[in-house]
C-alpha cells in the first residue's frame, strides 16, 4: 500500500520501505513544490541516497557544492556527504529518492512532518533531535553573511 506523507510544500510518496524490504531500501517519490526546502542540510551515517529527477529541476547542495538535477538525471550522495535541497524554480519538481539499505521507512518523514507547524518556520532545534534518533547528522548552522565571525582574530 503506497503512503503519502505531506511536509510542508514537500509530498512523499512511499513505494517500499524498510518495513517490506527486509531492510534493504526506503523507495519513495519526492514531490517539491515552489519554494520546498530541506529545513537542515545533513549527512547518513548509516547508508546512501540515490536521486532521479523525474520532472521539473530540484537544486542540490553536495558538500557545498551546488547543482541542477533536471528530469532524467541522477546523483549519488555517498554516507557522510553532506548535503541539502531546494527547490526555486517557480514549477513543481519530482523525484524518485531510494536510501541504501532502507533506514529510515516512512516512520521518520511522519515525525519530521508532525514537527512542522502549518504556518512559520520549523522548530530547528526539535529537527536536530528527530534526526539524530534516526541517524542523520545535521550540518553545523552556517553563519548568516550579516554576522561576525565567532574567531575574528587578533591580526
């Protein structure tokens, strides 16, 4: 039975998961409307991620480098990578998303989509710590272009 999980401007369509694959992959198609992000980049400690672009462009962000996935392209994100994703093109952007061995099944995504008010940004802070339950790592906050640098030197 295929399950839909909304998270914010995202849609999650579950095909497999961990539940009925004895372990072996989480298969879901990713919706992103305009505007949908991943609230905090991040890395797998416990397995990679494969990414096709089904329709529209989603725009990644690999270990700080930025990049297009149009409609029939693929990317690899290996364990450890960190890595986010927007989507900004003003059209709705599909993907397919297969996590090897399957870790996280639907009961991560329900969690994350219940920790996300319906208005106003998500409560960073309680995302950091369903991650790291389920064994994503969250990428240290980076630094707002307005604000000083925490080691200014004395040079």
């Amino acid at each position: 039975m295929v399950e839909i999980i909304h998270i914010g401007a995202m849609e999650l369509r579950f095909l497999h998961s961990k539940h009925d694959t004895g372990g072996m992959l989480d298969m879901f198609e990713m919706v992103l409307h305009p505007n949908a992000a991943m609230p905090v980049a991040h890395s797998h400690r416990d397995w990679e991620e494969t990414i096709y672009g089904l329709s529209g462009v989603s725009r990644w962000t690999l270990d700080g480098t930025t990049l297009d996935l149009p409609a029939g392209e693929s990317l690899f994100i290996p364990r450890g990578i960190v890595h986010g994703f927007d989507n900004k093109s003003g059209d709705v952007a599909r993907c397919l998303v297969i996590l090897t061995p399957g870790a996280l099944g639907p009961d991560y995504f329900r969690e994350v989509a219940a920790a996300i008010p319906a208005e106003g940004p998500p409560d960073v802070a309680r995302m950091r710590e369903i991650m790291g339950r389920y064994g994503l790592i969250p990428a240290p906050p980076r630094p707002r272009p307005d604000q000083p640098s925490e080691n200014p030197g004395n040079g």
